[in-house]
C-alpha cells in the first residue's frame, strides 16, 4: 500500500532549464508529507507536462516493485504512480502474456501499466481491488485518475488555474507552490451539517475534489473530464433463498481468500462480532492449510469493564465473545487497550490523518490501536462494510428513520446547531445544506420500475449507506491505518458482494425478522451458532467518566484562550452551559456511537483543524 501525488498541466515544460530541479524538489516535498503511507521507499517521475510521486509499503514484489514504475513504447513514455491491491492480478497477468505482453516485474503496478496501454481506459473494468492510481500517457499527452469502485482507497484533486494537482491525502495538494488551505462557507457547511461525514466528490477545503468511487478523471488540454466506470443497477432478484446464500456464502469465502495476498504475514481485527468473527474464521483455516497460525487484535478501553453501562446501540462487551471466537478459531490473539490520556492526545493527530475533523475518540482510538498492530504487521483484515451492505443498522428497519426526511442516522440535528453562535446560524444554512445533499442522494438512488413503499424506500437507505455512512468509515479505516503503515483490506466491500447484495430483497437480508440473516446464513460453516446470531455492538467506545472530565477541561481552556479559532463559531456561553448537563450516552447525534462526550470532542477537532492548517476562511 502506498501514497500516490503529482501535477500536470500541457501547457507547462517542468524540465526546461533550471526548472527540473525545482520541481523533482515539490514532488520529493509531496513525497515527505505523505511518508506514513508508504515508509519503506519513494521515487519521483518527470517529463515535459507532468510530474509523479510515490511512497511505498511493501507488501507485494519486496524487491522490484519500485515506482513510479515507467514504460517505453513508440518514442514515447507511459507512467503510473499507485496505491492499492489487485487480487486477481494473476489471472489478469496470465490474459497478457497471452496477448504477447512481456513482465520484468512480480508486481500488480506494472499489469496496471500494460494492461492500460494495450486496452486503454477499460482495462480498469477488469480489476478485483482496491486502488487509486494516475497514469501518464505520453503518446496522447494526458494524466488518469482512477479510482476502485467501493472508494476504499482516497484520490483527492484540484485546479489551480490550468494546472491538476492530485494527491492520495489532501495535505499532500497543499505542497504545491501557491497552494494554501481555505475553506468557504460550503465547507463549514460540511463541518458543522453533515461532519464527521463529507459529501462524496468533494474535499471540505475549497476547491479540493475527490476522485468519484467507480470513476476516472481525463485530464487533457487543461480540461477535466469525469468518467463512471462501474455503477449500481436495480435489478429483480430472481435467486431462491437457498441459492442467494449459496451465492453469498461464495463470494465472502471468495473476497476474503483473495484479500490474503501477501508477501508478509496478515493479521485480522476481531472484536467477537459476526462481521470481523466470519473474515477471522476463513482466513485462520486458509492459514492453518499452510501449517501457518493467524494473529487476530480486539480494541478495548482500560477500565471499561467497570465503566461500561449497556443500551439499545450498545448491548454487550466485546471481551467474552472474542474470548469464544479466538478458542474456536485456534488464532494467536492479543488484546489492545487504550487508556483516556491515549485516547484524547491521539484526538488531534486522526485530525492530521484525516486532514478533516473526523469521529472524535471513535477515531483517535483505531489511530491509536492501529499503531499497536502495526508494530507487528503491514496487512489486516477487517469486518469493515457488511452493516451498510447487509442491513445491520437500527435505521435500515425502524419507524421513525422511515419517515425521516434526512439522513437516517444523524435525525437528530439539535446538537449541530444548538452550540453555534446566532449570527453564524444566520450566515450558514447548515441544515438547509445537510438536507438538499440528503435529497440529492435520493434521487440518483438507483430506482427499479415498479417498486414503491417500504422497498423502495429501504433502498434509498441502502444506497445512503453506501454512499455516505460507508465511505465515512472506509475514510477513518484508510487514514487511521495508512498513518502508521498499516495497509487494511475491507474483504466486504468487494464489488461483486455489493453488486450482488444490493438486489437481494430486504424479506431475505432480514429472513425470519433475524438482522443481517443472509450473512449469518453464509457464515454457516465457519462459526458457532451463538456467535452467528450475537446481537450486533458497535465499535466499542469508552464510558469512563473521567475521559469525559478531560475533554470538557480542554474545553474551557479553549473557550478562555482568545486565539481560539472556534470561538469565532460557537457561543460560548452555551457550550459551558452544556458542560454542566449530565451527559446522554444512548442517544448518539452521529451513528450509533457520537453522543455529548463525542460532539464536545469533535469541537475541539475543528479548532484543532482551524489552526493547525492555518485556515483562511474565503
């Protein structure tokens, strides 16, 4: 896994003269901002109108899979700097050799490159993966960006001018001369409406964009040109239930063999739940075949077993399910805690990660935690997807989220807006944002003719959990581990199980009026039964007092510091007199999991971000 970041313009020569020092120097500087995604090597590629950059993990070809890797044909050059993995780059590889293609290289980057320049562009439809790569063609003098189909691995971009700048983490277009952080009104919007989430194809930062998941950007000519590869279609599922679990069952079994691949060892999470229980359980037999033992990590906060008080979103423990999961896997487990001084310092540096405001604690924790694992490992597996893709959450069957007009788990929008001074309510339409990017979502929900009523609007909530809820925790899984050198695989999010998943109507996901029935069905033959059916409990969060203490300390400090720079959005006499309220911990503003200790803390993020990237509000 890697950090990927360059710039083209057409109209530039970027080696004339003196200038191909200077900007071999940009792309090393790009390279340095983004080192933790890649610590093991780095390389740059230049030519007349486009400059590479690239940082690497090495996970597969240790020894020749260097990059930006460069081929020459014709008199003239293509080039690809990438981050992801290919699973079926075997079979891809064998269907080249085939058509006469030879490799100097063991690595997926370089099918990549050839693949593209004997099929062009399509050839991207051809990938199992998760990646987001540029390719410089030199013969039609343009720059690609692609990116995989779930949006697992990030791609951020901008127009300065006539020039494209990209890059794998926002900071990394901000290394470019000239370029400084700003945010306008549209992006406090995103911060205060709809953070910790952000609307798909944009960057929060002014003028920053992303790469679309299933899309790729052609840039030529100082245009830009978007591109939808791969797409959602509603069709009518014609499948038995005994053969959509057969199915399903193959293509999980199928997604999670494939992710194995590894030239150094892998590791799952596992916090005893069915989603990361079922991926731990397939890859541990995989691995006992090969005589091998699989390390398995759970996430948990010191005390909390003390502390913890169980709710509608947060019904049990982790400890005692994951004790049940690692006994009948036969996994050699190690049990991670996070202590409250730990879980609050690493508040600001998933801010660094993220390059945004993010998921408070809930963040900071799998920061903290995935630097653990990573000490020991560069691959994970994780359960990460299968709630947004099975239908795990309260909000894909309740009542009250049918009959909400806005996203299904943030219904509540009082807490956004009851701490932000009167005239920044004046100025900013924060819910007026939150809802028209809600109702635009809704109607690209890609509709099946015919369908009304509770499936058509159980649809609409699938397709708002892909496109959002699920990019959101994709985004905190890549930042969190890429920043400490962590690659994580998300074997759910593999294309043909969304494909597949997405058509299978909600009497079979729930069969029986049993949550996530299709997958605990395909899980089967990998778990017990009583894992199987273990009622769902989030990501665990702490519940220890003391932590919520020590956020609203840091708070007041703020509040008192005049260069404060949220004190020029929240009143703060509101706030201290929400210091002063006990704290709801079962009734979250975001998720299942960000309650008032979270949004305190999620404040103290945005001015952390407002000062640290030194923001000028536009």
């Amino acid at each position: 896994m890697c950090g990927i970041a360059g710039f083209f313009n057409g109209n530039e020569d970027y080696t004339e003269g003196e200038g191909r020092g200077r900007w071999e120097k940009v792309l090393h500087g790009m390279n340095r901002r983004q080192r933790h995604r890649g610590p093991d090597e780095d390389g740059v590629f230049l030519c007349s109108h486009c400059g590479l950059s690239h940082v690497r993990l090495s996970i597969i070809d240790l020894l020749t899979g260097q990059q930006p890797m460069v081929r020459k044909e014709g008199g003239y050059q293509w080039a690809i700097a990438y981050n992801g993995e290919i699973y079926n780059m075997e079979m891809l590889k064998r269907e080249l050799e085939e058509e006469g293609e030879h490799f100097i290289t063991e690595s997926d980057t370089e099918v990549i490159l050839a693949g593209y320049m004997r099929y062009g562009a399509d050839f991207v439809k051809k990938l199992n993966g998760i990646f987001a790569f540029a390719i410089w063609d030199g013969k039609r003098e343009k720059l690609l960006l692609f990116r995989d189909r779930a949006g697992v691995k990030p791609c951020f971009y901008m127009k300065y001018g006539k020039t494209v700048i990209f890059s794998s983490e926002i900071k990394g277009i901000f290394c470019f001369p000239g370029v400084k952080p700003a945010v306008d009104k549209e992006g406090l919007c995103e911060v205060l409406g709809l953070g910790p989430a952000k609307t798909y194809g944009k960057g929060v930062f002014k003028d920053v964009l992303e790469v679309l998941p299933g899309h790729f950007l052609e840039c030529r000519n100082g245009n830009c040109i978007e591109h939808c590869y791969w797409k959602l279609e509603s069709r009518v599922h014609e499948d038995s239930w005994e053969e959509t679990v057969e199915k399903m069952q193959y293509l999980i079994e199928d997604a999670v063999k494939i992710q194995m691949l590894s030239d150094v060892p892998i590791c799952t999470f596992l916090s005893g739940g069915v989603d990361s229980s079922l991926v731990t359980a397939v890859c541990s037999e995989e691995l006992k075949k090969h005589g091998k033992i699989l390390d398995t990590y759970s996430f948990d906060f010191k005390d909390n077993d003390v502390n913890f008080k169980a709710n509608a979103f947060q019904p049990s423990q982790d400890r005692p399910w994951v004790d049940k999961v690692k006994k009948y896997t036969g996994t050699r487990h190690h049990y991670l805690e996070c202590r409250n001084e730990e879980l609050y310092d690493y508040l600001f540096e998933a801010v660094e990660a993220r390059d945004l405001p993010c998921m408070a604690d809930v963040e900071s924790s799998m920061l903290y935690f995935c630097k653990k694992v990573a000490a020991n490992h560069k691959v994970t597996l994780t359960g990460e997807c299968a709630d947004e893709i099975f239908g795990g959450y309260p909000w894909f069957h309740k009542k009250e989220c049918f009959e909400a007009d806005i996203f299904p788990w943030s219904m509540d929008f009082k807490p956004r807006t009851m701490l932000l001074k009167d005239e920044v309510l004046k100025e900013l339409p924060v819910q007026e944002y939150a809802l028209e990017a809600y109702r635009r979502t809704l109607a690209e929900t890609p509709v099946l003719e015919g369908e009304s009523g509770e499936e058509k609007r159980r649809r609409e909530i699938s397709y708002l959990n892909l496109r959002w809820f699920m990019q959101t925790l994709l985004d905190r899984m890549d930042r969190t581990s890429m920043h400490v050198g962590l690659e994580a695989r998300v074997p759910f999010a593999d294309h043909r199980i969304i494909e597949y998943a997405w058509n299978v109507p909600w009497h079979m996901k729930y069969h029986d009026g049993v949550v996530k029935a299709l997958l605990r069905a395909a899980g089967k033959e990998h778990l017990p039964k009583e894992v199987l059916y273990r009622r769902k409990s989030p990501y665990p969060k702490t519940y220890d007092p003391a932590y919520e203490q020590l956020v609203r300390g840091h708070m007041r400090n703020v509040l008192e510091d005049a260069n404060s720079p949220i004190r020029a959005l929240v009143d703060g006499e509101k706030v201290k007199k929400f210091m002063e309220q006990p704290s709801d911990y079962a009734r979250p503003f975001y998720g299942q999991l960000m309650a008032g200790p979270q949004l305190l803390a999620y404040l103290l993020q945005v001015n952390y971000w407002l000062a640290h990237y030194h923001i000028r509000l536009a």
